[in-house]
C-alpha cells in the first residue's frame, strides 16, 4: 500500500489521518512543523454550524454533525447556533437561508427567545435557531483524533516538514501555509481576532452561539466566561497575527447592548489567527497533480466541516471516489468560471 504524508496536524490534517486510518491505510505520517492543533486550529471560535447559504457548505456540514454528536461531552457542547434578525432585509435574508438549509435537511426553526434569559430582544423582529449545532473545543477533538489515529497506526511526526518526508502521496492540509507546499494554490491568509471576556455570573448552561445577523458580531459561552468574534469592517489581508484593540472595545460595547449582564465584563484575553482564505470562499479539496492532494482553503470553516472532509478524502484516495461530492470544491474551478460565493463567513 502507497505510503502517505498528510501535511498539517490541525482539525483538517488530524481528520484525514484519522479516516485513512479507519479505511485501513496502513503508512501513513501526519506531519507538522509545529505540534498538534498549534495553528489556526488552536486559535478558532469552536462553533459547529450546519447553517450556511450555499448547499454545498450546509451538505459538509449536515455530513459533519453526526461525528460531532457521536463524540459528544466534554469536546461538544450541542447547545444551539441562533441567530437574530433586527431589521426586515435581516429577517427576509435568515428566512430564505432557513428554507434552504430545511430543504437539506437541517432542522432549523422560529425561536422563542423568552427561554433564552439575560439576552435583549426588544429589537428583534426575528430569529432562527438549529438546536443540533453548538460549539466544541478544536484543539482537544484534534487531539483526540489523533490520540485515535496514532492507536490505529498512524506515525506522527511534531516539528517535522512534510517535504522531508518520503512518501508517495502527499496530502497537503496546511491552512494558510499550504501555498508553501503547492505553488500556485489561490489561498492568502486573512487576520481575524477573538476575545474572552468574564467572568459572567450566573451563565446559562445552555446559552447557545448567539449570532446577528446584521452585523455578523457573535458569542458562545465557555465556561464562566463569553467568547465574542466579528467580521472585522476593515479586511487585513496579512499574516501578522496581531489584535486591534479599538476592536476589542467595540465588541465589548455590542456584548453589553445585547446581553446586558455582561456589560462590565472585563477582557480575559484577546488573540488572533488566520483564516485560510479562498476567492469565494470555499475550500480546495481534490488531486493538485499526481501524487499531491489538496485540501486546505476553507475559509474560517474548517474545523466544523473537518469530520466530512476527512471521510471523503480518505475515500478518494484509498477508493477513487466518496459517497459525498466534492465536485464544487476542486481547484480547476476558477479556471473554468465556476465559483458560488459563501456569504455565510463569520
């Protein structure tokens, strides 16, 4: 059997590794030139959606959640995604994503935002909500796939490149530094930071990842404590990895309008990472030339869309095929004008 070097021991890397192994290769090398979960895997928000606007990110991730759910507590929390429209362009726009996602089998529905306490609604004309989503931490369910994959027999190799590694596939799921690896590869990386603040008394165990729709800005519990994320109004298309603190401020403001009780929440910490961007926003998944697999680009969405991913990559390399369609995210796509911009990037 062909040995194969997986490149990028992030959500990504760790999935392939893991389902290879479960499809019975039997050499394969994860490798990083850091350590496990040590790039944007480590960095991420942990949200787990199936609500996005285009049918072939809701098929990923409609594919994803039942891993999710199957790994359960502690590493997912399925508490809900939901989001709140405050205007009637806001509202007619979470509608026809909700017949969309319904269609594919995502069981979204009206919510009742009475049994959500602390949060304000008095300017809300409406909401959806997915109770089967919620969040997870992704650098402890990478890990444990690969603790998985290593008990099945894969070789990891931390602080290694994956060049220096002889093999006769390589699949390359580095994020932002997959270009590194396959010259020519349409992916630039793009700065976005997070921000914990708390602690926050008294917070509902059950707080879902609360999202508006408007402004994009969004927050999940963690523990005692409120992490909060935003598309940022000014793209900083860089590798630097560094945090705007006028940023940081602003959210803090938007946490207290919307969920009151943590209005003096003080900032535990604040980070951020890079998103592994592509022209519309979808990955890259399929054969770059012979020998050379790629599955990176994904845009911000790559851990909660790691477990599909994962399964079909391994089956295209070990079978020829998947039983999941990876048809729309293949990198000749732009050659040929075919492109479905993902507006659903939070």
């Amino acid at each position: 059997m062909a040995r194969i070097v997986v490149a990028g021991a992030g959500a990504i890397g760790a999935s392939i590794a893991y389902h290879l192994a479960l499809r019975g290769a039997d050499d394969v090398v994860l490798a990083d030139r850091g350590e496990v979960a040590s790039g944007a895997t480590a960095k991420a928000m942990g949200g787990v959606r199936q609500q996005f606007s285009t049918e072939p990110e809701v098929r990923l991730a409609r594919e994803s959640i039942r891993f999710f759910e199957e790994l359960g507590a502690p590493f997912f929390e399925q508490v809900g995604y939901l989001f709140l429209a405050t205007t009637e362009d806001g509202l007619a726009e979470l509608e026809a994503r909700a017949e969309l996602q319904r269609g594919l089998g995502v069981p979204v529905e009206g919510a009742n935002l009475s049994r959500l306490r602390g949060l304000r609604r008095d300017d809300v004309l409406g909401a959806v909500v997915c109770w089967e989503d919620g969040v997870a931490e992704p650098a402890e369910v990478t890990r444990e796939l690969v603790r998985r994959s290593v008990e099945l027999g894969v070789e990891l190799r931390e602080r290694t490149d994956a060049r220096d590694v002889a093999g006769d596939v390589l699949v390359i799921a580095a994020g932002t530094y997959s270009p590194e690896l396959w010259s020519g590869l349409p992916i630039r990386p793009l700065c976005r930071q997070l921000v914990d603040v708390g602690p926050v008394a008294d917070l509902p165990s059950d707080l879902p990842m609360v999202v508006e729709a408007e402004t994009g800005f969004h927050f999940r519990r963690r523990g005692d404590y409120l992490r909060l994320a935003m598309a940022e109004p000014a793209l900083r298309w860089t590798d630097r990895e560094d945090v705007d603190d006028a940023l940081v401020e602003d959210w803090r403001r938007r946490l207290g309008r919307r969920y009151p009780p943590a209005a003096a929440a003080p900032v535990e910490r604040a980070w951020a990472g890079l998103y592994d961007m592509t022209p519309d926003a979808h990955p890259l998944i399929g054969w770059a030339a012979e020998g050379v697999y790629v599955a990176s680009g994904f845009s911000g969405h790559g851990f909660m869309q790691s477990p599909a991913v994962g399964a079909a990559v391994a089956g295209e390399i070990l079978e020829g095929g998947s039983e999941f369609d990876l048809t729309p995210y293949r990198l000749e796509r732009f050659a040929e004008g075919a492109v479905f911009p993902e507006t659903l990037v939070l």
